[in-house]
C-alpha cells in the first residue's frame, strides 16, 4: 500500500514538475495576451479616430484584427504547452478546408464584407434598397449588413448577396426627383390643369427652383387625361413633398372644378 501511495506521489511530482511550468507559463501567457491584444485595438481604434475612418470600416477592421490575434495567441498557447505547432497547423489546415467547404456560403459573405468595405457603394446611415428590402443601414458586419425598415423592424442581409446583387443607394446624391402622374377628365382644360399643376408643386417651399418643375401629358388613357410631373427636392425632403403635393392638388383640382375620374362599372340589364 505504501509502495502504491509513494509511486503515485513521485507520479504526481513527476507531471506537475514536467506540466506544471507550462500551465503556468500558458496561463500567464493568456493574462499578457489578452492585456496586448486589448492594448493594441484601443491603439488600432485611437488612429483610425484621428484618421477620420467610416464607422462601418472601422468595425469591421478591429473585428477581424481582434480575431487573427486571439488565434495567434491560442496557437502560442498550445506550443507553450508542448503542442507541437507543426501538426497543429497542418490540422488547422485540414480542418480548414473542411469547414471552407462546408461553409462556402459563409466564406462567401466574408467576401461579400470585404468588398462592401473596399469600395464602399454603401455606408451606415444609407437609406438603401437591396434584395428585395429598404432600409437604414445600421451595422455593416464581417458577415451580415444590417438595415432598420421605415417601420422600424429589423432586416439582415448576407453581405455575399448584397455585394453580388444590385444596391439602391437613395442617400448618395444630394437631391432626389419625385414624380407624380396625375389623372384629369376628357373634358378638363389641358392649360389650365397644367397651370394648376405647375402652381401647386412650385409654390412648396421645400420644392427646388433648379432643376425646374416639368408638367406634361403623359398618356391619353381610356378614361382620364394622365399628367406626368417631375419635381427636384433635397434627399431628406422627399417625402415630405411627394405627401404634401399629393394632398395639395386633390384640393386645388377640386377648388377649380376639374375632374378626377375613377372606375366605373356600368350594369346591362335585358328586357324580356
């Protein structure tokens, strides 16, 4: 029994004397690392700042640097603890291109990411339409944009497809054209509606004077004169205005007496 006892005691003594250093040496490690790595993406973080970076490129440039770091600093870890580096990349490696190909749609809004950061066709704060949603951009991700709708819900989109596919970016340029197609009876003024028409969009305070208002017959349709208008405002006008005339002109057609046709259903009725 003592016999037992000591060689399980010299056993003991033999693993913490051969492990022991190491796990404390990774344990340190770790603490060192992990204080570095913090130090170094508040320093990373600071001169972005003084360079003015976008927010979203400066997210998603500390997200990835923290990441390659943290796996620099397990692969100096698990050397510490006697792991040989050599097999450990080769497995990383194999497991690697396991995962890549069980992930490919991940890889590829990892693409996706870098190249919304590269080229940047959008930013946060982006009114956007893409794949089939509108919204703000609120968080462009490694591997997802995020967009707040109008009606604040949120939407996430992969970046792979949002790279890939076609982007509507509504906040780009300064002014915006907001159109309208109004319809007048057969019997209706063509001038004057024009006139009407004209009077109503120019006199909005917020409606642009360059470019001009334009005011012309689109269509003759089966049962209205169609009026097609064009109006410029400022980006963040555009609702307010496309509202506002919409309103405003239903009430000056009326005031003037013109028209404004809708479906009819006409009944046939026989005798007999």
């Amino acid at each position: 029994m003592d016999k037992n006892l000591d060689y399980w005691i010299e056993q003991g003594i033999a693993f913490v004397t051969t492990y022991g250093l190491k796990v404390i040496g990774a344990i340190v490690i770790w603490i060192v690392g992990s204080w570095l790595i913090k130090k170094i993406l508040k320093g990373f973080k600071k001169m972005m700042d003084k360079g003015h970076y976008e927010v979203s490129l400066k997210k998603f440039l500390v997200d990835l640097i923290n990441a390659i770091l943290k796996i620099l600093l397990v692969i100096t870890i698990l050397g510490t603890l006697g792991v040989p580096t050599a097999q450990f990349a080769a497995i990383i490696a194999a497991a690697g291109l396991a995962i890549g190909l069980a992930l490919q749609g991940s890889l590829g809004n990892f693409a996706g990411g870098v190249l919304l950061m590269v080229f940047r066709p959008i930013k946060i704060g982006d009114f956007i339409e893409a794949q089939g949603e509108s919204g703000t951009v609120k968080e462009i991700e490694i591997f997802t944009t995020k967009l707040n709708t109008t009606d604040n819900k949120e939407v996430i989109i992969p970046n792979g497809a949002l790279s890939n596919g076609n982007i509507i970016n509504y906040s780009t340029e300064d002014t915006r054209r907001v159109d309208f197609t109004f319809g007048v009876g057969y019997d209706s003024d063509i001038k004057k509606t024009k006139e009407i028409l004209f009077g109503v969009i120019n006199s909005h305070p917020l409606v642009l004077k360059d470019p001009a208002t334009a005011v012309n017959v689109s269509e003759l349709a089966d049962s209205s004169i169609n009026f097609f208008t064009r109006a410029w405002v400022k980006k963040e006008d555009y609702w307010t205005v496309k509202f506002d005339v919409m309103e405003q002109t239903k009430e000056a057609l009326d005031a003037a007496g013109i028209d404004i046709p809708y479906p009819h259903q006409v009944e046939i009725h026989k005798e007999g």
